[in-house]
C-alpha cells in the first residue's frame, strides 16, 4: 500500500501504488516496443483508479452516516409518524 506523509499521519492511498507500477509498466512497454506490456500498465492504471474512487464512495457513505448519526440521534428508535387511522 503507498503511503502520503500528511500533518498529523499517513494517508494511505492503495490506488496510488497500481497507478504508479501501471504507468512504469506503460513505460516499459514503449520504450521496449512491446504492446502487451505496455497495455498490462494501462490496465493497471484504471485498476488503480476504481481502488481510489471505490475508496471515496466508501467515505462518503461513512462520512453521510456519522452525519446522520449527529443529526438525528437514535437510529435504533427513531421517531414515527402515525399512520392514517391512527390518532
């Protein structure tokens, strides 16, 4: 997994580690003529590309669940509204 040093920790970012191999494999494969290698990189670009965005929505879920959490307290028993033939 790639690590960031960032104040106050490391961000890891294991997308960044297949982007990085992927565009020397690209490289490689170019420098060397040879198109399988050279698509192996490209494929593994993308590969880390969907690790970074599948990462963000994974965020975004917890970050929208802590949120909700906040702001509407207890989950477990949240307040209803009575239906049409209830008082």
């Amino acid at each position: 997994m790639f690590e960031v040093a960032i104040p106050g920790g490391v961000a890891r970012c294991p997308g960044m580690k297949d982007q990085i191999k992927g565009k020397a494999e690209e490289w490689k494969g170019k420098a060397t003529g040879d198109k399988s290698e050279e698509m192996k990189g490209k494929a593994r670009q993308e590969m880390g590309k969907a690790k970074e965005k599948a990462r963000d929505a994974k965020e975004d879920v917890r970050e929208g669940w802590e949120s909700r959490q906040r702001t509407d307290g207890d989950l477990a028993n949240p307040p209803r509204e009575p239906g049409p033939d209830e008082p």
